[in-house]
C-alpha cells in the first residue's frame, strides 16, 4: 500500500505518450526538440498544422507531464492521482499511441499542396 500505483501508472502513460509524440515529431521534421516542453510545443504545432491530431491529445500531454512530476517528485497536487485518473491517462495514451502509429505509417502532409 505504500508504492502509489496510480502515479506511477499515470507517469508511465505520460512517458508512453511522449515519446509517441516524439517520434511523430522526428518523422515530421527529423529532429528531436531537446526538452519535454519543446516536445510538446511542437506537437502542438503539429497537430494545428496538420489539422491530423486532436486538441484532446496537445492537453493530455501538458496535462499527464503532471502526473509525471508528481510521481517523479511528490510535487503536491490538488487531488492525489486516484485509479479514475490513472485510467483516463491511460486511456489517452493509447489514443495518442495509436493516432502516431497510423500517421507515421502515412507521408508527412504538406499545408501547400491543394
């Protein structure tokens, strides 16, 4: 009872989800943003280029990079990452997963071409 399972399946869900994002952003562009918030940033600018990812998924990942700090770091939320949470971030995380992989497997779209 002591090992907080739920932050830590949250942070794991983030962490998967990052790096989905992160491989989307160096088959897009063919590099790698240095920072978790480079990553996100451009993710997002990604998802409003491409029109490709849903706004859901950018707030998930700003989003679930707390549940990270909070497993990381006992940073105190408001409410304690419970099994609902962990769930939902879980849940997202697959989303994202699965989005990437099909966008991935599809030529980078191109805002110019008609």
């Amino acid at each position: 009872m002591a090992v907080p399972l739920p932050s830590l399946a949250a942070r794991e869900a983030y962490l998967g989800a990052f790096h989905a994002a992160l491989a989307l952003i160096v088959h897009r562009s063919g590099r790698a943003p240095r920072t978790h918030n480079g990553v996100h940033a451009e993710f997002a600018r990604i998802a409003r280029e491409e029109g490709s990812v849903p706004r859901e998924m950018v707030r998930f990942l700003s989003i679930a990079y707390e549940y990270k700090s909070e497993a990381d770091y006992n940073v105190a939320q408001a409410a304690p990452i419970g099994p609902d949470i962990a769930c939902r971030a879980i849940a997202h995380a697959e989303e994202l997963l699965t989005l990437v992989a099909l966008l991935v497997g599809t030529p980078p779209h191109d805002p110019a071409a008609p």
